[in-house]
C-alpha cells in the first residue's frame, strides 16, 4: 500500500492524477538510479530513497568513503566506514555507475525494510530491469521486491555467501513473478518500489550488495505537443531563515501549481495553491508555521512545487 503515514506518495499520485501531464511525442524514456543519482536532495526527482517505509533519509555523504572513488551516499546517521546503518551509495568510478546498498538495523530503524521508489509521470508502457551481486561472506539474508502501487510484482531471496558477483548477478527477472511480471502499464502518478528486507538478525540487512535499477518508460502516445514550459522552484531567501523566507516559483503560462511544504519524515506541513496566471515569476511568503498556524521547529524542509505534470524542488533550513 501507498506510505499513507508520510501523505507524500498519495498527495503526489492525486496531483499527477489530477493535473495529468500533456500528451508527449511517442518516445522512450530512460530512468536508472544510479545514472540520476543525486546528492542534492531527498527526495528528488523522479528517485526517492528511504532508510525505513515511513523516514526519508536526511544525510547526504557526497563523498562516503572519502578517497575520491566518486561514490556518494544517504545515510541513516553520519559514518565513515561500513557501518551497519541504513546507506545507499552511488559508485561512479568504474564503467558504468552502480549502487551500493548497506542496510538497516532494526533498533536503529524501527523496521527492517528500507527502499528506492521511482514515481511516473507520463502514461506508457514500463519495462524493469535490473540485478543484485554481493562480494561478501556471512549467511546473511535479504529479500528484494518489485512493488507497483502496492502490489508486489516478483521478488527474490539473496544470501551474502559468494554466489553472485557482477559477472553472474542475481537478476530481478529470476523472481517469483518471473519476467513477463516486470513489463506493465502505468499511469501519471504511479509508484514502482525496489523493497529490500532482511531476513537474518533482527533487522540487519547484512553486509553490502550491489544492485542496478532500471526503468524504461515508452510513452506509446502518437498524439504530438509542444512541451509544457519548465516549471522552476528558485532557492528560497533567506536561507537559513528565521522566521520567514520568500520562494520565488515560476509556472508556465496558464497553469496553475501547488507549493507544499515538507519536513525531513515526509509530513505535510503547509501547502499554498498557486492560481494560473501569466509565465511570470510567483513568489510564495512563508512564515515558518504550520497549516493549523503552529510555529514549525527548527530544522530542514523541503519545498515541492507542481505543475502541469512537472515537480520542482528545493531545501531550506529554519534556524530559530
């Protein structure tokens, strides 16, 4: 089911569903995790990362093992070394960019589950791909599932006893689901989930593994359109701010847009509609409070901008 605790998927979902996207040139749309790896924000588009079902991850390592290899990571807490901490790494040093995964603890967490979520935002025809490998020892056990919209799609046991290398990888396609359950349809809003759950020592997902994730999106529309004009979300000033900052949003002409305002758990905490204007830019006062008009606590946020099928985002720090 949909992470109705954090509201960010289902808020998400019924704007896409709402404000579709317009019809596209009939083309295929390549998304891959590692290639869009960011380390900019959590969550950013079209990729979220999260350390348990209900709590982004809020730290970002942009260098994580601090040798210039490239890899870049979100983590649970601050480490150096590999820890046993929830942490997703991109690794961009060899041919072809990889992530590294090293999982949760279940005391640390409260869960055992830890996933990257890939949202669409066209309609099309969705095909997915991808494979596990682990270099390491120990008998530790995990299971990976392919979730769409809830529903588990295939799904696999993979144990760190030397088995799989990036030679001979554990392929998604080798699940339950076999691989005609990895080519489906979707719509504007829909969610495609990689689950990755231990299944040894209360919670720790064992020692690290590597994976691809790959989505191919062919859009399959025949019907042409001119692309909508970008939908933009400028970095707030200030920033840090206390008590109130000004973001600056600009919106193709005609449409309208919602800004919502999220804190590092994924909960909603303010919203502003933006009515449909003309293309110039639209700044949007926040005063630090909630939508009940409680003063939020210092921290950071994130600010999400859609429009006309598009998201933008942005972070911001209230330091009082």
């Amino acid at each position: 089911m949909f992470r109705a605790a954090t509201g960010i998927i289902t808020a998400l979902t019924l704007l896409a569903l709402i404000s579709a996207a317009p019809a596209a040139r009939a083309e295929v749309l390549e998304y891959d995790l590692a290639e869009q790896w960011s380390d900019l924000e959590n969550p950013f588009f079209p990729w979220t990362l999260w350390k348990s079902p209900s709590e982004l991850f809020g730290i970002n390592q942009p260098d994580f093992y601090q040798d210039g290899s490239g890899r870049r990571a979100w983590a649970d807490q601050p480490c150096y070394l590999q820890m046993h901490v929830p942490v997703w790494s991109c690794d961009v040093s060899g041919p072809e960019p990889v992530v590294w995964m090293h999982g949760a603890e279940y005391d640390r967490t409260g869960t055992n589950v830890t996933s990257a979520d890939w949202i669409s935002y066209f309609e099309g025809t969705a095909t997915i791909d991808g494979a596990i490998w682990e270099t390491w020892t120990g008998q530790r056990s995990m299971r990976w599932s392919l979730v769409h919209n809830g529903s588990v799609l295939t799904s696999g046991d993979i144990t760190t006893n030397g088995t799989y290398t990036a030679a001979t990888p554990f392929a998604f396609a080798a699940g339950s689901g076999g691989p005609g359950a990895l080519v489906l349809a979707v719509v504007p809003g829909d969610q495609i989930e990689l689950r990755m759950t231990s299944l040894s020592e209360g919670g720790n997902m064992g020692e690290s593994l590597w994976l691809r994730f790959h989505i191919t999106l062919d859009t399959g529309t025949t019907a042409a359109a001119t692309p909508p004009a970008a939908v933009r979300l400028l970095p707030c000033r200030p920033n840090p701010f206390n008590p109130r900052t000004t973001l600056r949003c600009e919106l193709p002409a005609g449409s309208p847009g919602v800004l919502r305002i999220h804190d590092t758990l994924g909960r909603l905490v303010r919203a502003f509609t933006i009515p449909a204007g003309a293309a110039a830019p639209r700044e949007i006062v926040w005063d630090g409070l909630d939508d009940r008009g409680r003063a939020c606590p210092s921290g950071t946020y994130f600010a999400r901008l859609a429009s006309s099928g598009e998201l933008a985002m942005t972070r911001m720090t209230l330091a009082r």
